[in-house]
C-alpha cells in the first residue's frame, strides 16, 4: 500500500494520468470523464468525478489501480508531481 497518499483536485490527478499515458475517453454521467489506459494489450478505464474540490486519498489509490499501476509506481508518480 502506497504511503503519504495526498488529496488531489482533479487537474491535478489528470495532469498525472496523463503524463503516464492515460487518455481522455469521453464524458460520462454526471460530472464524470471516463479515462483509458492500455496496460500489456488491455484496456483499462475509471471514471474520475470532475465535480469535486479534493479527491480523497482512498479515492486517488482506487484510481490509480483501476489502471493497473503497481505501488512502487504510484509512489514515483506522486513523488514527481
């Protein structure tokens, strides 16, 4: 498990997803944006709620492993933000 997972805006999670080669998708229900990220020939997707000052710690890792990063990963990923 992940350690000093920080709330994010949403911005600021995309610019993250983004930046490790996640993609916009198309819009979903409500305030939500429906991502992909292909991981080894698979496709993978998780729907990030737009609407929303502060993502949750929980809520960020859940996002985060819905495409199929590792711990070690997201850690690195968080560290460069």
């Amino acid at each position: 498990m992940p350690k000093n997972v920080p709330s994010l805006k949403p911005r600021e999670l995309l610019r993250i997803l983004v930046g490790s080669g996640c993609s916009f998708l198309r819009h979903g229900k409500g305030d939500h944006d429906i991502y992909l990220r292909i991981v080894e020939g698979r496709k993978r997707t998780a729907p990030i709620d737009m609407g929303v000052g502060e993502l949750s710690p929980p809520y960020v890792i859940r996002i985060f492993r819905q495409f199929g990063f590792t711990d070690q990963e997201i850690e690195e990923l968080l560290a460069n933000r």
